[in-house]
C-alpha cells in the first residue's frame, strides 16, 4: 500500500512535521479571519448613516415594526394578542453588532409611552466570553400594574371575546426573560440576520403561508395587512391614528 | 404615538424613501461579500502549498484516513465493517472549494490498488446553481465482482463472525449514490468544514464518546487508535503492514 515509512520513528517524524505544516495553514487562517473581520467592520461603519437614516424614515410610519413582525412567519408565532397592542408603541429597532462582531450583538426596541410598560428602552444582548461560551443579558421591563404580559394566561386574554381561537403562544415578552438558547436564540438571530438587513420586504409583503386559497383579491388586501388590525375596525382604513384606543384591556390600566 | 406622517401619500412616500436607502444598503452588502470573497481567495491560495505538503506528509503514514475517518464520531457512525477494511486502501483526501466558493466544492478521495473497486479517484461535488439550487454528482464506482458494499446486507457482514454486534449502518459508499441532501450534505460538510482544516487533530486522538469510564489508561491505549484494528490482531501492533489479508472476504474476490 504505497510507499509507507515503516519505523514508528519515521512515523512520528512525519506527524511531527504535519504538526508543523498544520501550523502554518492555522496562522493563515487567523490572518483570513482578521482581514474578513476588518472588511466587515469597515462596511459596518459605511451601512451606518444608511441604518440611521432608515430608522427615521421607518419611525415616521405607524406601526411598521408590529406590521413588520406580524408579517414574518417566524415571529408572528410568538406573538400572543396583546403583544401585537403593546408592539403598536414600538417605534424604533436597533441592531448593534459589537466591534468584534464575533463577540456579540444587541438588539435595542424603542417604545412610546405605552400603558403597559414604564421602560422607553428594551434591550438584549448577546455575549461570546473569550472562551466561547455564549450569554445573554436584557433590560428588566418595569410593568405598570396589571399588564405584565408575561404572566397572563391564554384564558385571560380570550375572554376578551377575540375572534381568533386557536391557541395563544407565550407572551413575546417572555424572550427578555429567557436566557436558556443565549448561543443560538432563535429570535435574536430572525431579527439580527433576516429581519434588520431588509426590513421592508416583511413590512410590504404579508406571511401568506396559512392563507393560501383565501381569496388574496378580498376587500383588506390594498395595503397588504392581513393580521394587524385587532382592534375591531373590518375595513383597515384608521390605523394610522390607533394612538390608544385599546379598549379590550379594562384591566387596571389607569395606574 | 409619535410624530406620523398621516396621509397614505406621505407613507408611501417615505416607504420609496426607505426602499431608495435599503438600495444603498445592499449595494454595500454587495461590495462586502465581494471584497470577502477575495480574502478568501487570496488565502486559498495562499494555503495551497501547506495543503499540498501536508497531503504529501500524511500519504506516507499508513492508515492515516481510516484512523481519522473512525475517530470522527460523524463519520464513524456511517462505517460498516468493510467500509473500513476499503478505506484502508484510501491514500489521500483532497478539498477542492471552487474558485467563486460560494458556488461548491468537490472532494477527491485517492484510493490504491485494491480488492474492492477499479477507480483510482471517487470524487463528489457539490454545486449551486445560478439560483442558487443546490446538486451534486459523483464518481460511478467501480465494484469488482462480489464487491460492492453498498449491496451488502448486515447479514452478508455479520455470518463472518465479526465481533461487533450493533447494528451496521448502510455503506459509506452509499454516499457516492445519494445526491439527495447535495445542499445540506452532511458527510461533505464535515469533511469540508471540519476535517480537512485540521485532521490530525481526530487522527491523534479516538473518539472517546463511547469509551467513558472503560480505563483509558489500558494497553492499547498508546497509539490513540482505539477501533481500527478489526483484523483479529488485539495488540494493533502490525497495522503499518495490512495489505490485503482481509481474509473475511470469501465472496470473489479474485476475478
């Protein structure tokens, strides 16, 4: 079978040697990833004024992020009913991938002064420590009485007489809470890296997947916002001024 | 809520606004993924001549594929006995990525002289297709009479009296026929991504997964081959020299 070394001496000569070799290919592959990492920043610091421009524009037109969210599949089924009312006071999203974009990111949501929280800012963010281990930290959301989201059960909120009745999911809240998945959080990472580098696509074209065959030319189409419009208007055309007028939750709401 | 715009001609507006900006931004994007695409191809280059001398270093250990292959616990769950005994004749692995790397890879597996197949090379590539579908194709191989493994049940295996008792697993060269997962195939990738970066690593040191607890201070232990002598030799002393004494092999071999 070839031309084999035969001593054990050779052999451990040999492996010395690739040992050596093996060497060098990681020292180039430090150097590849250093290069890659300083093109990636050097495009982060030009995208930046182009985010912050986005940002203005997108806070100009209500509910873009609720719409943007519901309109995503995969974080439409986080979102219980009364997370879809909270997330009409969310105006702006922020992703800050850390200088050393290996190392972390953190995803900041601005909200109006809501009734259901006292906080103008919930953060969270993710962490790699040096030995790879990930983490994750979030701001505390500060309740008003009486609505915190997180400790509502579907009962409670179904009983409000909503029309849908399939089953309610965990309050999207909960994320802020839920430090387990800190490595591979599902959500950080749809809003990271599906959601943040186009979120327009998601604003403009609604999940159609469960309304397949639904008839897509009926009377709500026009603006392409299919699930938003909770608070009891059938024809869509008053959203723009949904400043407050969720009257479902008679619930301790003037503390 | 804010300061919006109300009009449906203001948003939509703002809405052109923010698609002209997201132009921008992907137009960076863009750029980004090309100026990484040539660091990855500088250093691809650049780490040819390491890969070629360390190819050229690990052709003269015997055994070395098959070592590393079995202590790879991805790949070992894919061996069966006799894949194991065929890819002692395995000389030399090679990685290909392909110019524009995002667009595949091809992995050429150089086999000598042996009782199994004719082909001197059994290579599988990987491709992705302008829209970005993926495929893959493969050497035809060529079995000699009564050889080819991916038609031997665990039965024809096992009535030779083999001291494994678990289950074999189909073929690994069933992988050369199976073009189903060619986007996400995992046996590639982890060739790919995770033994051809650095295989010495699996080759020094067995997968000890399964081992726990059973002494790893024992006899055999000195070599780090822990599972590859399945030629009735327990002292794994004689290795350096099994050219052909695959004596379980009653099935034509010589025609």
């Amino acid at each position: 079978v070839g031309f084999y070394l035969r001593s054990e001496k050779e052999q451990q000569e040999a492996i010395e040697h690739i040992d050596e070799v093996q060497n060098e290919i990681d020292r180039l592959n430090e150097q590849a990833s250093e290069e890659i990492l300083k093109v990636e920043q050097k495009y982060n610091k030009l995208r930046q004024p182009f985010f912050q421009k986005r940002s203005e524009l997108i806070a100009k037109i209500p509910n873009f992020w609720v719409t943007t969210f519901v309109n995503h599949p995969q974080v439409s089924a986080l979102l219980g009913e009364e997370d879809e009312e909270a997330l009409h006071y969310l105006s702006r999203v922020e992703v800050t991938e850390f200088e050393d974009i290996k190392s972390g990111y953190r995803i900041d949501f601005y909200f109006d002064e809501n009734p259901y929280f006292e906080n103008k800012v919930l953060s969270k963010e993710f962490h790699l420590n040096e030995s790879g281990d990930p983490s994750s930290k979030s701001t505390e959301i500060k309740w008003k009485s009486g609505k915190d989201l997180t400790k509502r059960s579907s009962q409670t909120q179904n009983k409000a007489g909503r029309k849908r009745q399939h089953e309610e999911p965990e309050s999207f809240f909960t994320w802020f809470t839920d430090h387990a998945d800190a490595g591979a959080d599902e959500l950080g990472e749809v809003i990271k890296d599906d959601i943040w580098p186009n979120p327009l696509q998601y604003y403009l074209v609604p999940d159609m997947e469960d309304e397949e065959g639904e008839g897509e030319e009926d009377e709500e189409d026009e603006e392409g916002l299919e699930d938003i419009d909770e608070e009891g208007d059938e024809d869509g055309e008053e959203d723009e001024e949904d400043d407050g007028e969720d009257g479902e939750d008679d619930e301790g709401e003037d503390d």
